[in-house]
C-alpha cells in the first residue's frame, strides 16, 4: 500500500521512520545535559568561577543573535523574495561582505578578545603574601592535602576561609593530573617536576566538588575532592585538628582495632598521627572517621563499605594501588570500629 502510495504520487516523499526516534534521543540528551547535581561553571561560588560564567553568556547571547540574523535572513530569502526580481546591482556584493562579513565579525572578535585577556589577567592575579597556602598533591587515584608548617595531612578535603583568597600549590606524584574545582576556580594542570599554583575564592558557605580534569588510568573518574568554605574560627579548627594527634580509641573494641592497625600490614602504607603508624604511602587515616567518602569518591564512607573496602578494594576500585588485606575476620570488626572512630 505505502508503495503504490509512493508511485502515484512519485514527488511525495513519506516522511522517514528514523525522525521519531531521532527526535526522542536529542530530547533526551538535551534534559540530560540540564539535570541538576554535578557542579557546573555557571553555578559560580567564587570571583574565579563567575568570570569564567559571565564570559560565558556574553559569548552564548553574541552566538544567539548571531543565530538568530542567520535565521531572519534565510527566511526572508526563502519567503518573502521569492518570485521577485533578484537581479543584484552594481556594489551592493560588496558593500554587504565589508559590512556583514568582515566589518561585524571583526568587532565581535576584538570585543571578545579584550574580554579574555582582561580575564586572564585576573585570574593570573594570585593572593597576597599572607594568604593562608594549601599543598595539594595529586596520586592515582587520589588528592594528598597538607599545610606548610604542620606535619599532619588528610586526603581529598580540604577547607578554605569564606570570602579569602587561598594560594593551592599543586604537584603531582606520579602521572598528569588536573586540580579542577567548577564552581570556584578553572582548572590547573598537574605536570611532572613542576609546582604549579592556583587560588581559591568562595564568596559564599558551602562544599564544592573538584574533580581530576586530566585523564590520568582506569580510575580517572573516581578522582574527586571536596573544597569546604566556612568561617574563619571553623578554618582555625581544621589547622589544628591536622596539627594534634588522632582521637584516641575509648571502648575495647577501638583498643583492640587500633592494635590491629599498627602491627598489621596497613601501618606499612598509611600514618595515624599518635601512634606507630607513620608510613607516606598512601593516605593519611587519622581522620578516616569523619571523611565524606571512601576512594576519593568511589562508593561512600559507611561501615560496610569500610570493611568491603580493606578486605578487597579491588573489588571497590579496580587498578587503584592499595592490595587487599589479610585481615582475620574475627579482628575485621574491630578495625572498623576504631577507623570510623577517627574524626
């Protein structure tokens, strides 16, 4: 039927059964591509981030109207001069290229141009002398943070006083990584031999998630951080918790966890500030208990997780470095008991 359809009507092409579909993908990806939860530019929480969003729209509306003449102008060549006399006078080829393709584009490109590097310039303005400077290394698959002066360190948080500009100095430790924080600040790239440096702005309370921009092996995506903004005193406190030892454990069964610890094979990667466990290899656990996840944002920071976690982590994270542990299941409980004691 639909072919003979087709034969009597040969210059009647039916419409194609691909188009549906087609449509109902780009409607998805499109309400994909808005859903709310992950950070984004254009949600600026500091100066850095928010000259980066408004040199964003700036080019967005220019691109718009751009579109939009392009539209306008198509229709009425294909609407309104059809059937008449089309016929083009002397000049007027030229006159319309000067002005259309080279006189506009041109102040386009200057005005955008000027923009940009008034931007460069300043986010290349770092913080004053006495800004308060965070080190932060980059593992695979994980973020080492530590603070000039204090030998204590945490793992993929760190905190930043709201409304103070914070230097971040960055290296790497191994391959190319890059300190990526959306809302805040665009990213740095993490090159072998070199300290880099960025700053830190948050004009407003809150957690931002950062994120490795580079790819850097198998567990790329799960290379996340948390830069926490609160109140000077709230900044003060976190100074001194990675400056004083780790809680010490109050039950028996955090006793025996912590013994578990220290003459275990887990004392000879990572450091418990207080105890005999001072090893640099992997993550400083002395404050384990209060992180927001496990495996720089692999799975999260619960008891199950934990003990899935040291048992087998390839399991939880495959390629990442640290190797399961031949834990006695009967001592396993307790060890989770004292880890998620340390806040």
């Amino acid at each position: 039927m639909d072919r003979a359809h087709d034969l009597e009507h040969p210059g009647r092409r039916r419409p194609s059964r691909r188009v549906g579909p087609a449509l109902v993908v780009a409607a998805v990806l499109t309400l994909a591509g808005c859903s709310g939860g992950s950070p984004s530019t254009l949600d600026p929480g500091g100066t850095g981030a928010a000259r980066i969003a408004d040199l964003w729209w700036v080019l967005f509306w220019i691109s718009a109207a751009v579109f939009a003449e392009v539209m306008v102008l198509l229709v009425w060549a294909l609407v309104f001069r059809r059937g008449r006399d089309t016929r083009v006078r002397h000049g007027q080829p030229l006159r319309f290229v000067a002005i259309a393709g080279a006189g506009v584009p041109l102040v386009i490109l200057v005005v955008v141009y000027a923009l940009g590097l008034r931007d460069l310039a300043a986010l290349g303005a770092g913080p004053g002398r006495d800004a308060p400077t965070i080190e932060v290394t980059g593992h695979k698959w994980w973020w080492e943070v530590r603070v000039p002066g204090i030998d204590g360190a945490t793992a993929n948080e760190l905190h930043i006083p709201v409304g103070e500009r914070v230097r971040v100095r960055l290296r790497t430790a191994d391959v190319l990584h890059s300190f990526w924080v959306p809302q805040l600040m665009p990213k740095t790239d993490l090159i072998a031999g070199e300290m880099r440096e960025t700053w830190l702005h948050a004009e407003r309370a809150g957690t931002y998630r950062g994120q490795c921009a580079e790819y850097c092996g198998t567990q790329h995506a799960h290379m996340a951080l948390q830069v926490i903004a609160e109140p000077r005193s709230q900044f003060e406190a976190w100074l001194a918790r990675l400056a004083a030892p780790a809680r010490q454990p109050t039950t028996e069964a955090e006793r025996r966890g912590q013994q578990a610890f220290v003459q275990g094979s887990c004392a000879g990667c990572h450091a418990i500030r207080g105890t005999g466990a001072d090893a640099r290899v992997g993550p400083d656990l002395s404050d384990v208990g209060s992180r927001w996840s496990i495996g720089a944002g692999a799975v999260p920071n619960d008891a199950g997780h934990l003990g899935g976690w040291i048992v087998n982590p390839q399991t939880v994270k495959p390629g990442s470095y640290m190797p399961p542990q031949p834990v006695d299941a009967q001592r396993l409980p307790d060890l989770i008991a004292y880890l998620r004691s340390l806040e």
